[in-house]
C-alpha cells in the first residue's frame, strides 16, 4: 500500500535577509536569484517528501508580483500540493517583509514539478500526498488543470526544439 503524507506535513520555510549583493540596479532582488531560492526550497521539500533524490522536471512559471528591496527579509514556503506515481507538483509562496515596518506582501508565486530517481536514476515512486484543509484541496484539485498545461507546453517546446535543431 502506498504510504500516505499530510500535505501539512510537507511544508519547508526558508527566510533570508536580502543584502546589497543580491540586488540590481533598482535596489530590489535579482529575478535569478529568487528564481534560485525557489527551486533550492522546492527541491528539499520534494526531497523531504520522496526521501529519494531528486530532479527538477519543470517550473510552470514564476510570477513576479512585487519587487523586494535591499533590507527586506524574504520567505519562501514550499509545500507538495499533488502527487503522480513518481511526481510531485511542489507550490512556492514567496513573501517580502520590511523588517523596520513589518510591512508584508506576497511577492511571488510558483508551481514546480520534480521527479523522484532510485539508485539507478531511474523514477521511483512516491508517497501521495493528502489534502485536508480547503486551501490544501483546492490547491490539490487544481493541480490537473496545471498538469494539462504543462503537459502542452512541454510538446510546443519540443516542436519549438526541433524546428530550430532543422535550422542549425
């Protein structure tokens, strides 16, 4: 019998102070580094999940929705939101806070999908994960309708691929 996971038992929070380093010109977050900490924390959580190594299979998208400045903390909470024999569609919710405010904002927003590999790397499968809270299902029901679409979007990039393969 497949074993059975609490989707609240799967989520992993990081927080990091954003320093001058890690900014741009404007004095907010590089997109590539956020992007970095999206699948850092969306990795361990899959690998937490599958206690198997792990592969990004994908990243539906990443939303930018507000900037964060040099000084603000940034928060990262991952959680498993579906599970396939051997995938599993990981959820990132990005938050800012300005630490002398307190001010908070949702920053980003993204939908990953990791592959879990056994000792030959091959995929292996995974635990289901189970929904109980209303968000947790509703997030749990969409993820179909994600499915479909990256299922789409992985065959255009194929013929995308191949038609530029043809023009090298």
């Amino acid at each position: 019998m497949k074993k059975k996971i609490p989707m609240r038992d799967t989520l992993t929070v990081k927080t990091s102070f954003v320093l001058p380093p890690d900014t741009n010109q404007h004095g907010t977050l590089f997109g590539g580094k956020l992007m970095a900490y999206i699948d850092d924390i969306a990795s361990i959580t899959a690998t937490k999940f599958a206690r198997r190594p792990v592969v990004t299979a994908s990243t539906d998208s990443v939303d930018f929705l507000k900037p964060i400045n040099s000084g603000d903390s940034v928060t990262l909470e991952a959680r498993i939101t579906y599970t396939g024999r051997t995938s599993m569609e990981v959820f990132v919710k990005v938050t800012s806070e300005n630490l002398l405010t307190g001010e908070k904002a949702v920053a980003a927003l993204s939908f990953l999908t990791f592959v879990a590999l056994d000792e030959n790397g091959k995929p292996t499968e995974v635990p289901e994960v189970v929904p109980e809270s209303e968000e947790e299902k509703w997030l749990n029901e969409t993820a179909l309708n994600r499915a479909e679409h990256r299922k789409a979007r992985k065959l255009h990039s194929q013929e995308l691929a191949e038609f530029f393969s043809k023009m090298e």
